[in-house]
C-alpha cells in the first residue's frame, strides 16, 4: 500500500524490519553499518502536555495562519529546550505530526518526546504548498515568535514527502535558522521533479518555465555547500510519487563535503518510511548536535567546592543603567543563574562595570574595582567603546595586560564578545566585528576562555529578527531580556550549565514610593492621563493619611515621537517618587522600528541614569480600553517586560473598571 499523503494511518502495512544497508557519514569518514534500535513498535508519544493550536497574522498578507505545539510534559520553564518542526505531507495539515499514527509520525513524536523538545507543526500556508515564498516566510515568522516565546537552543526541521522536500528546502534556504534535517521520502530537487506540477505552480507564483528562481533556490541538492549541519534522510527505491534520485545523490554530494549525513535508502522501499527507520534517522542528527556540544570548550569552572567570586569587569553594557530597569543587570543575572545550577555553592557576583569605559579604564582601575576582592574569576567585557577611540593594537595590547595581572593575582579569566548592535555610522557593525576577532585572537593566543557574546546575539538575529530587536533598549545597549540572554552565555562558559532566566521577574515596583510612606513624605507622582486620578485614590486608599502630588502627562493626539519627547523633558527633570506610563495604544508611530524605538526610549528616559532613584511602573492599554489595538499593546507589554518594569494589565475575562483593576494592583504592591 503506497504512502499517499493525507490518507490516513498506515496500519494495512505489516511492519516488517529487515536488515538493510544503511549508509552514514559523520564528517570523519565513511561507513557502513546496521542499524537495529529496537523501539517498542506499538510506542505512542508520551511526554507532551495537551497540543496548543497557535494563531498567528502573517506578515506577508495578513491572513491568519497556524501551527500546533506540543511542550514537554513537565514543561521546565528554567532551562533552554530544543525544537523539532516536522513539516506535513501534501493533502494534510497541522494536525498530522500532531495525532496521526503512521510510523513516521509517531517516530518523531517519540523521539521529541524523549529529548524533551517542544515539538512543533505547522500548516505551513496550505495543505499544498510545497514551501513557497508564503509559506517560507510563514515558517521564518513562527521561528521569531517560537524564539520569543521559550528559550531555544538547537532546531531540527523534519518531514514526511511534501514535508521532506521542504525541509531539504527550508535549510537549504536558511541555513543559519536551523542546526539539522530530516528528510523522510523527499526529493531535493524541484526543477526536475515531475509531479504536483498545478500545487507546485500555485503555491511558487508560476510554473518552472514561469519562476524558474523560485524552484531552483528550493533545491537543496543545488546548493549542498550551504548544508553544514547533520542532514538524515530516507527514501524507497520504488517509489514514483516522489522519486528517490535527488535525495540521493544530494547524500553523496554532502559526504564528499564532510557533512554529517545518513542516507537510509531502501531498495525494495515504496513512498513510506517504518517507525524503526524514522527513528534512526532522527537519532543520527541528535548524537551529531550531542557530539558538537560535546566538543565544545570545557567549563572554566569545573566546580564550586569553596566560596566563589566572580567579578566582571566592563563598560555600561557590564553596568547598572536605565538600559535593564535600573535594578540589576547581566553580572546580578549571571549570579542567579549560577545559584540556578549550583544551588549549595557559596558564590558572589560583584559589578565592575561603568559607563563610557574601554579596556584602558580597565586597566587603570582593575586594582581598585577588581584585584582587592580576591576573585576567584574575572570576566572581561569591554569594545563598545574601544571601538570609537581605542586603536586595534592598543586593544589587542590591553586585553592582554588585563589577562596578565588577573593570572599574577591567582584569578582565572573569561573574555567576553562585545554585544550585537543595530548598525550606526558611531558603531558600525564591520569594525565591531573586527574588535569581536581581536578578542576571539587573545582567548586563543593567552588560552583563555571566550564568552562569544556577539555570536550567540547575531544567531539569535539570524533566526528572530523581531525577538532580537526588542532584546535592544537602544542602538547598542541590550535591555534586560537581552541581559538575561547574556548571563545565561556567560553561565555556560563558566560552569557548562544551560540555564533560561525567562522566568526571573521584575524586582519590586514601588520600594521608593513606600519609603516615602513610611516616612510620612508626600508622594510625588508623574502620570501620564488619565492615570493620574486613579492611582492618587488607589495609594490613598491603602494609606487614607497620605498626600499624593500628581502632575499630569497629557498624551491626548500625541505622536510616539513626540511622547519620547516628553518623557526627554519631563521625567528626568522633575524626579518623581512614581513614574507611571500609560502610553495609548493608538499613538501613531511611522513604522514597526520608530515604535520600538520610540517606546523604548519613553521608558529610558522615565528613569534615572544609573541606579534606579524612584518607582517606575507602566500601565498597559487594556486596562483603560480593552478593545485596544493589539498590536501596538502586544509591543508596549513585550518591552516593559523586557525593561524589567511591572506592567498593571487586566487580566483575560476580567470586566472590571479601569481604576478598580489599579487599586487592586496597588494593594497589592503595597502589602509587601
């Protein structure tokens, strides 16, 4: 019975495991081997909480698309997980990965499952789109929204037919947005390829002749040089619907290459792969990505058998600034994350970093701020400003003393890439990299471990475009998601450990205003309208004796633009005990980057430069108008969250008035 997509399961078919020749190459040579992983054939996927079905607007028209998740069932919100997306076959949908019970469904449920991956299926724009332009750009939009969502480390693109091709063509495509293939029944080869012709022609804006491009950019065994990463993939030598020739020899052409690749080819196979093959194919790139992990550099500190303290030393990126709240930034991060993986250690994180230095104020004051604390390690970020005023050379020259002296002083070192950054004619991103090498260069020559910052931000870029951006509180400085995002680096590094703070929340919202209560002080409150009235009664409510000084924030008709602005002017200047945003969701921005920018800089300038000096909170705008625009709403939430700030929200179902919904938030706040 031939595998016709989108038939049914194909339980008719007697599962017969023969011994067969399966070909491997792993990079280091060829070989030929046997495969037998006896896996309970009957297995079901187990391991998964119940599926999410996803809506999402596609960017490319504005029509509604979906994808199902599936999370591991304990889903741990604390460390990073791996991504499998397996691609549905021609006639199906989303759902097929998801329920159905055909061999090669539930072999990469099963082995999700068992690695703990979210597992991930979309309906890809149609149940014919043999990846098209639309459903390419579908796919690259879900990877941003998954990337923003979880922590992601590795994702493996996977497929049954349809879903094969279009993975070989998705990575062929996107080689930097994915770390490995498997191919089930696919061609890799689009040009040649004789069936579908009207779905190809569909969904491809034309036939062969029409877009001759469009096909051949989706022709994975074109383009074998761009497939770097573990590629696993089965075909039937039987089987006409999708003809096994290109597959084939896409294998042979990446052996030559030196890639990883496993071609499972069976002789007397039709257009379906058993449960036991879908399974070996799956393991052979996850003992490729376990092996590159594996040679990795190993963890500067084995282990935390005596008191530890580290000490990073750095410009305002290593500071406590507006940039991640105010509050704390990478270095207190990077201590959680280490208590995260070393629970019982007696370890301290101290911050030596400030604002405007380069590697020359580091060595000026490595003594005072570093040397005196006996620091067990010392991390060493600096570029963002050599950049602009330290030459090469002198650079080079610095890292190396600082190495040096820290080395006299008993401390181990890791060096530390600067950041990813937006390019700016200040800081372009050409002579960034070039300090990134620099840095690379000394780790190598002193034998030094290197935190490569700027990679692990510019794959994360590569990958989420949308999710990187708002990590950004501006051209340069990361905010505290992007923060986060480096303390769980610098933490792998140290001590190998892969740790997700996504979780850690925000630190107390309003210390400052209860301080002045407790005192008996008047509060003195900067809000923008109409919150003004309503957060007066709220602190008065919970403290009847208290004068609450409130200067409005008029933001009716504004501009994003022009409320940057007013926060410029406004807050800075007057030094409020609270500052409260609420900034409307229909303020017109000119596109998606003004709005990032301009929200951003709005919660910039609402605090202090350095060291918080007063409470910030911000108010989203359901709380005043629950129909307000979301998209805009969505963008004012992510960024708050990501500044660290609390954000007052009204929960989903709830009808209550806006000011019942911020007395109930201040109560809250207050009884701490």
């Amino acid at each position: 019975m031939p595998y016709r997509e989108g038939t049914g399961p194909l339980q008719a078919m007697p599962h017969v495991f023969q011994q067969e020749e399966v070909t491997m190459h792993t990079g280091s040579g060829l070989r030929t081997t046997t495969a037998w992983l006896l896996i309970a054939l009957g297995a079901n996927a187990q391991g998964f909480q119940v599926p999410e079905d996803v809506s999402f607007t596609a960017g490319t028209d504005g029509t509604e698309q979906r994808y199902v998740i599936l999370l591991p069932d304990p889903f741990d919100v604390n460390v990073p997980h791996d991504v499998m997306i397996a691609l549905h076959g021609h006639g199906s949908d989303r759902w097929q990965f998801v329920t159905d019970q055909r061999p090669e469904c539930r072999g990469a449920r099963d082995m999700a499952a068992r690695r703990k991956m979210i597992f991930v299926s979309p309906d890809y724009r149609a149940k014919t789109s043999w990846m098209g332009p639309a459903a390419d750009a579908d796919l690259r939009q879900m990877l941003d929204e998954l990337n923003g969502r979880f922590r992601i480390r590795d994702v493996v693109i996977s497929g049954g037919s349809m879903g094969g091709t279009s993975a070989l063509s998705f990575a062929a495509m996107h080689p930097d947005c994915v770390d490995g293939v498997v191919a089930l029944n696919g061609t890799a080869n689009l040009i040649e390829y004789p069936n579908f012709n009207d779905a190809l022609a569909e969904s491809y804006g034309g036939t062969k002749t029409e877009k001759p491009e469009v096909y051949r950019e989706r022709s994975a065994e074109l383009f074998p040089e761009r497939l770097t990463l573990p590629v696993a993939a089965t075909t039937g030598g039987t089987d006409t619907l999708v003809p096994p020739d290109s597959t084939l020899r896409l294998l042979a052409a990446l052996k030559t290459l030196g890639t990883p690749a496993l071609s499972i080819h069976r002789p007397d196979g039709g257009h379906e792969t058993d449960y036991d093959d879908t399974v070996t194919a799956f393991q052979f790139v996850f003992d490729q990505l376990d092996a590159k992990e594996a040679a990795s550099a190993a963890p500067v500190l084995r282990a935390f058998h005596k008191e530890t303290t580290v000490v990073c030393l750095g410009d305002s990126v290593t500071g406590v600034y507006y940039h991640t709240g105010g509050h704390r930034a990478y270095p207190e991060m990077l201590e959680l994350a280490l208590r995260q993986s070393q629970p019982d250690a007696a370890l301290h994180v101290i911050n030596a970093g400030i604002s405007g230095h380069t590697t020359t104020d580091g060595l000026a004051r490595l003594e005072q701020d570093v040397l005196q604390h006996h620091p067990t390690l010392v991390t060493i970020s600096f570029g963002l400003n050599d950049m602009t005023r330290v030459p090469p050379e002198q650079f080079r020259a610095n890292l190396e003393q600082l190495i040096d002296r820290c080395r006299v002083s008993q401390c181990l070192v890791v060096l530390c890439t600067p950041n990813a950054v937006i390019d700016t004619e200040s800081r372009p991103i050409s002579r960034l990299r070039e300090y990134c090498e620099i840095v690379r260069d000394v780790g190598r020559m002193k034998t030094v471990a290197v935190c490569d910052q700027y990679a692990a931000g510019e794959r994360l870029r590569a990958r989420a475009p949308w999710t990187w951006r708002l990590t950004m509180s501006d051209e340069i400085h990361p905010n505290m998601d992007g923060h986060k995002r480096m303390a769980e680096e610098l933490c792998r590094t140290i001590s190998g450990a892969k740790i997700s703070l996504d979780a850690i929340q925000p630190p107390p919202a309003l210390v400052r205003t209860q301080v002045q209560l407790a005192a008996g002080n008047p509060i003195k409150v900067l809000a923008m309208e109409p919150m003004g009235s309503m957060i007066a009664s709220a602190i008065q409510r919970h403290d009847p004796g208290a004068t609450v000084e409130v200067t409005i924030w008029p933001v009716a008709g504004k501009t994003l633009a022009q409320l940057e602005q007013g926060a410029k002017d406004l807050v800075r200047a007057m030094k409020p005990d609270l500052a409260v945003l609420s900034i409307p969701a229909n303020a017109v921005a000119v596109d998606d980057e003004q709005r990032v920018h301009a929200i951003s800089w709005i919660m910039n300038w609402s605090l202090s430069f350095g060291h918080q000096e007063w409470d910030c909170i911000v108010v989203h705008p359901n709380v005043v108008d629950p129909n307000a625009d979301p998209v805009q709403a969505s963008v004012i939430r992510k960024l708050a969250r990501a500044q660290h700030l609390q954000v007052i929200e009204r929960e989903s179902g709830d009808a209550s008035d806006a000011e019942t919904i911020v007395q109930a938030w201040f109560q809250s706040q207050l009884k701490r």
